[in-house]
C-alpha cells in the first residue's frame, strides 16, 4: 500500500479494532473506546476482549478472527508480551494498519528490538504495516478520532504533526496542537516520510510539525520533505543534540540520534525549519497560521516604551531582522502629531507620539496606519504594556487595521501581566495579529518566517 | 547626602511635591496624584499647580516656594522647557530628591544633553540630587507609593528594581516586578550605585534586578555590586547589544551602550547574573523567591513522557547541569514498582512506572521522596501533562512533598495547555514550586540559580 493510502487508514478511519481494550472506564482506566466516544468518533468501533461479553454497552469480540468486517486500523493495547500473536491475527484478519501501543520494546534493550523486527516482519507478510510500538497512535480532530490512551484535547486546527512521542497529543502550554496526529513511537515501520507524503497533499494541513529523535532514511526523508515545503511550512523540534540527550532518545523511542550537525545541515536543505525547543515550536505554528506569508524581513516598530526600542533592536540584530528607516511620506505624517523634539525613527516612540495633544487613539492610528502603507516596511511590530488605556486604545486601533489591512504581519509584545489574556485573547481572535512572549520570541518568529518565505522563492526560481 | 539615605528619600518619602499636576482626573490624563490615592500612599502630598486652587479635592500651591515644609521628594512633570525653573525653585526649598519626568534631554540631542547637564549643575549647588530626566519616578510597593504617570501594578514582592526605563514598572507577562522601582530615566545623576547601596541593605528587599543601558561609572558599580551579590543576587538585562541597539538606546535614555563583551567580563567578575531577555529575567526571579539556596547542578527528573527526558538532557548539556545516575536505594524502591523491562534511570519514566499497578499516586509518591531524598540529587524537575488524572496526582503529591522537604528546589514543566493555569498555579500557591514555560527555561533558571550559589561559595572561600 503506498504511503497516502496507509496514513490515510490511520488518520482517517472508517473502522477501528480495539484490541485489549480494558473492562473499566473512568480516569485512570486508559479506556480507549470511552475517550473515542466523548470525542464523537462516527467510525465504527470493534472492541476485543475476550474477558468480557460487553464494554460501556457495546459488544465486544473475543478476537480480531471474529470481527465482521475487516477494519482499516487495529489499535493492540496489551502488554507488550501479548503483541506478537495479536499482530499477526490482525494481518491475518486483513488488517492493513496495526498500532502497538506498548513500550518495552526497542526502548528497552537488544532483546526487545528483537521482538520488535519480528513483529513488522510478521505484519509484512500479510502486507501490514505497523505504527510504533510505544505509540499513542494517532488523532484527526476533523474526525473526531483518537486513540491515545488519554484523553487528550483536540482543536481543528491545520497543524499536521508527526512525533516519536505522544506528548503532543497534550499539546503545549499556550496551544493544542493536534489537528492531525501520527505518533511513529519506535519508528519500526511507518516512518516520518510515510505522514509528510499524506500532508503534503491533504487540505486540512496548512503546516506540519515534527518531533524527530531519530530519522533513519534520511535521502528518502529529505526528497519528502522538500515536495512538502515547496507548498507548506514543515517545522522541526529534533531532541537528543548530544551523548546525553541521545541516550534518552535511545530508552525513550529506540532511536539513534546521529550527529546533530547533520541535522541542521539536512533541514536546510530541504527547508524544514528547525525549532530549538516547544516555545519557538508553538511560537512559529502560530505565526504562520495567523500572519499573511509575505516577506517579512523588515520591520516597522511602534513602542510604548523606547527600552522596547532597544530590545527589539538588539533581537533584530541576533536573527537578521531589519529596521529600516521609514519613508519620507511616514515621517511626515507621524511629526505632524508629534512633539517638536522627537525624531521619528524606527522604532517608533509612540509613548511621546500619544502623549502629544492628538489624543491617543488619533495617534495610534495615524503612526499605525503609515507604517502599514509604508513600502519600505514589510511587517509591523508593535509594543504596548497591559495598562489602561494604553492597550485598549492599541487593541482597538489594531483590530480595525487588521481588518483593512490583510498583506501585513502585525506582531505584538504586550509586557504587562495581561493577567487575565484578554486584550492577547481579542487582538488573537481576529486570526491575522499575534502576541508573543517576548520581544526575542516575536523577532525570531518572524525573522523564521522570512526565513521560509526566501527559501520557497529560491526554489521557484531554480 | 549618602546614597542610602538619598534613595530613601526617593522610595520611602513621608512627603512629595508633585510638581505641575494635571487638573484632570481619570485615564489618560496622567495625574499622578490620582494614582497615588487609588494606591494608598499614606505620606503627605503636595500638588503644585499655579492655575487651580484644587484638584480632587486636595488644596494646591501656586509654587514650591509657598509650600508648608520641604518634602523628601519633588516630582516635576512638567513639559521640558520649564523644568530648569522648577528644580531650582525645588532645590532652594531645600529638597534633595528632584524626580524629573519629562523626556526630550539627553534622549533628544546635544541640546538636550546641555540642559539636562543644567540641571544638574543648579541641583548640585543646592546639595539636591536629580532622578532622571526622562523618568517615571519611583515605586514602592510597601508604602502603595508609584509617582508613574500610569496607573501600575505593584506587589509586595521582595524585588528591587533598579532601571533606566519605565517599562518594569508595568511589569512583564506572568509578574508583577515592582516590589521597589527606581526609574533612572538618563542617569544625568542618580545612578544605578546608588540603588544599588540603598538596596544591599534594604531587608524588603531580597532580589535586585536591573534593566541597564549603559553604565556610566563602571569602577563604582562594579564595587557596589559586588557588595550587594555577596548577600543577595543581582539580575541584569543589558540591552543595547550591538550597532542598532546603541543607536535606539541614545535615543532612549541618551545612554553609552558601550562594548558587549566588557559588561559580560564585568557582571560575571562582580557575580552579577545577566539575562538575554525579559523571559529569562521573569524565570530568574520567580526561581529565586520560590526556589531554596541550595546547590542546584545535580538534576533529578520525573517524567511523564521521555520525550521530555530527551528534550531535558539536551537543555542539561546546553547548560552545563548533570543528570547523574539515581543512588542505588532510589533505583531499588523504584524498582519495587517500576514494570520489569524498565531501565530505573534518570531521568526517570515515572509514565511507565506510574502504570505499572500500584496505581499512579503511589508510584509518584514513592519516586518523587526517593529523589528528594537521594544525596545524588540536588533539585527536581518534574514533567507532566495538562490531562487528567495525571496532573492532579502529580500536584496532590508535590504539594505534600514541598511541605514536607523544603530544601531541595522542585521545578516543573506542564506541558499540556493548561488553559487556566489551575495546576502551575496550585503548585506555585505553596511559594515552593515554580512551573517553568519549557524544559530550556527550567534548566536555564536552575542552572543560573547554581552559578550563583558557586559564585558565594567562591566568594566565601576566599
């Protein structure tokens, strides 16, 4: 089976086996079928134990030979000594994608690499393939479809990710992540390549996130990926950098590491931009599902606070940002509300721009709105702290301005303890203006960004 | 006057002259006095307005001169161009401590520069001492005292902030910073030395944090510092790194910048902690006040996925914090629990042991006091998910933990998004525990708060 139609079987199944699904349910029970059934999983669920007639109301089989239809994806959830003979009693049932939830296997030692070949041995008999072991399997929030043994949230959004973990299915602080899921655990079979062939082409997907220990076909992973970056943004977090993060890869995903430069070197090559860690991961996922992709390399700043001024310089410095001097016709408009004294660069400073007789919100829209016309200027960056009536007046001012102006990234940094989020929350809610955490965090995000935006036009001009 | 006793007089005056008060009340209308009130300031206010005879309330007077006694400390918010006048009025009144606010002097031009110098010299003559220009005065959170012209936030938490900018003072996302704030705006006289003795002896105070740049008087700082790092730790955010950052720093706090690599020679000689950015000065603090003194470079870790074992490893080597081998009695009672293909290490997959049957809070318990208890390990890091039921038994344990051993620091990443923030939150209530918003900012804090420790017991040997 090619690799579209495989994950395809496994992130958008019709049917589901769930074999060694557990009798209880409730928290800690790890009850699969419970957690796909508070989802609103529509596909048709066969659940396998043979220890009981019935779980949560629904009939069970006492094996995967006794189900009535052959279903697109079996999910083994016994203990790890149990898997083999339930593997190959799927592939025998015609089951095409099997997902072994255990650990103990690669991750453990020699021994358990050893049962683990055999299993994707066996499954390849019957042409099977298998995803994991030590998977969470997988999740499509447009389905409703999970099977992480955990019932971990899901949004729609257009993020495709492809982990040798389950920690994303949690998601992030700040962002749930899972549109779409495939955790290749192990990696015994079902690989990065197979899931960046299936996002490459699904429409749900308008970016893809990996989490990556260890890549083993690498010419195979790099000719996949750059037929994805040509048409969508693949971000990279790759962990186990050195010999101590590469011993935990190895007990945590059976992963070989390999050399971390090479890495770097095979990312940029086919224009998969590497994340140093979850931050910048989240960061770049919402930058680039908010912010129009345009080039964004130069930057206009409007500031509250000039030390905003000098940060943001200091960023644009270490991630090759540019501020440039703004036109001539931007200057002109800003000094005719601004006091006599003030030179009107870039960065703005907006706190004595406000402060000068205009009233603020006039202010704000006039040094706001040139900046947005301002051709020399590709995207604005605007600092503001959480106080009143500082930032309503910003917030409003800049709603109305992203809904006039689409082509422009507007980035914000509010520095205030926005306790309660809601000027982030209802700037964010307009999906085109981004908060970040800091003035580094924006600056790297754009300038990634930019990054992105440079390397798809060199490749559309080769 | 000596340092301490002048920065006394600027953060816990018992009476302050507002020189050129707004008539208006309410947002947008900068009057300090309001703010003053609205916060509770219980010293004596003398608003100074020559055209009304009150304003909220409160009797004013035409000029300094009629005043019924001197204050401790004149706020003159009044455009540029009259502070001159003002701050000799003030200083022949007898004041010593002159907050200047307005912007416009050295941050303007050389012409600037020479009337900021004026001033100055007229204060000098009268053995006034002047805070800014280019100030938002000072804060203090003890006596509801904050002569910002912005309605800020304080607490009351044990922070000396010392910075050229009144940014701080709105504090940064997730903190409130202003226990103290001296706003040294362009340091025409006032320098960071002088917060810096006020602040080595202040027991309100016992973290400082500086927002820094340029330092004028190199040799003296230096000195004070290490004075004040000897008995509590300094924090530094140096901006204005390179080119474009000196550029907007001159133009911010009319500031010498100067060459990066020396402040670097110089905050590590005089043991002074510098941060790349507002995260890591916000991570740094809440470490410090939650987190014990103690040795912090041997890393225990609990994990809910291995994923952020190896992410944390990676961070460790980065960072230069170990990972050593749990003691033999740790591996043994985890052991007892753990299932048996599971390799007891550190860090630990406290997700394979915790489904291992002794049911979750009892695994936690038993890994979580192991550790705490294992003389191999000097703090813990704990990684969980934002799921249920996971997190809600890692928090009922910690918390007891944190009660019961309180010398070694427990930080943790929650990984999931924990929207509302209930558990980090739960977990910071008991002062203890701080959660950290990815693996390489705990890391990071831990391994500062470690080269501090270092740095006094080096000190100390010597």
């Amino acid at each position: 089976m090619d690799s579209v139609s495989l994950v395809k079987q496994i992130l958008e199944p019709r049917s589901v086996a769930l074999v060694g699904l557990p009798r209880d349910a409730g928290p800690e029970s790890r009850n699969v079928m419970e957690y796909l059934l508070r989802h609103g999983y529509e596909g048709r669920i066969f659940p396998v134990n043979p220890n009981c007639p019935e779980i949560l109301g629904v009939k069970t089989y006492c094996s995967v030979r006794d189900l009535p239809e052959t279903p697109d994806l079996a999910v083994i959830a016994t203990p790890q000594h149990l898997a083999l003979s339930l593997v190959q009693e799927s592939a025998e049932k015609g089951i095409k994608a099997i997902a072994v939830v255990a650990q103990g296997f690669a991750d453990a030692d020699a021994e358990g690499g050893k049962r683990q070949q055999e299993i994707v041995s066996v499954a390849h008999r019957y042409g099977a393939r298998v995803l994991g072991p030590n998977t969470f399997g997988a999740a499509n929030a447009f389905l409703n479809f999970n099977t992480a043994f955990a019932l971990t949230p899901m949004r729609r959004v257009p993020i495709g990710m492809i982990c040798q973990s389950g920690f994303p299915f949690a998601g992030f602080p700040r962002m749930v992540v899972v549109g779409k899921a495939l955790d290749i655990g192990n990696t015994s079979d079902v690989d990065f390549s197979d899931g960046l062939e299936y996002f490459a082409g699904d429409d749900q997907t308008r970016l893809v996130a990996l989490y990556v220990e260890g890549i083993r076909d690498g010419r195979r992973f790099m000719e996949t990926a750059q037929r994805v970056t040509a048409r969508k943004p693949v971000i990279a977090l790759k962990a186990g950098k050195g010999v101590s993060g590469a011993r935990v890869a190895s007990s945590h995903s059976g992963s070989l590491t390999g050399v971390d430069r090479v890495y770097d070197a095979a990312f940029k090559q086919c224009g998969v931009l590497r994340v140093e860690d979850t931050e910048e991961l989240v960061d770049l996922c919402r930058a680039f599902l908010a912010l129009p992709k345009s080039r964004v390399r130069r930057l206009g700043v409007l500031t509250m606070t000039m030390a905003g001024g000098t940060m943001v310089a200091d960023a644009c410095e270490k991630y090759n940002m540019k501020l440039p001097a703004f036109s001539e016709d931007t200057v002109r408009k800003v000094a005719a509300l601004a006091p006599p004294w003030l030179r009107i660069g870039n960065p703005l400073d907006q706190g004595a721009v406000n402060f000068s007789g205009a009233g603020p919100r006039k202010a704000i829209r006039v040094s706001l709105e040139a900046v947005l016309e301002d051709p020399a200027i590709d995207a604005v960056l605007v600092i503001i702290p959480a106080l009143e009536p500082e930032h309503r007046n910003f917030r409003d001012v800049a709603l109305e301005m992203a809904a006039r102006y689409g082509e422009k990234p507007v980035a914000f940094w509010i520095y205030g303890p926005d306790f309660d989020g809601s000027t982030a929350a209802d700037l964010e809610s307009t999906g085109r203006i981004v908060n970040f955490g800091s003035l580094d965090r924006a600056v790297r995000a754009l300038s990634r960004m930019a990054k992105y935006a440079e390397y798809v036009e060199t490749r559309n001009d080769e």
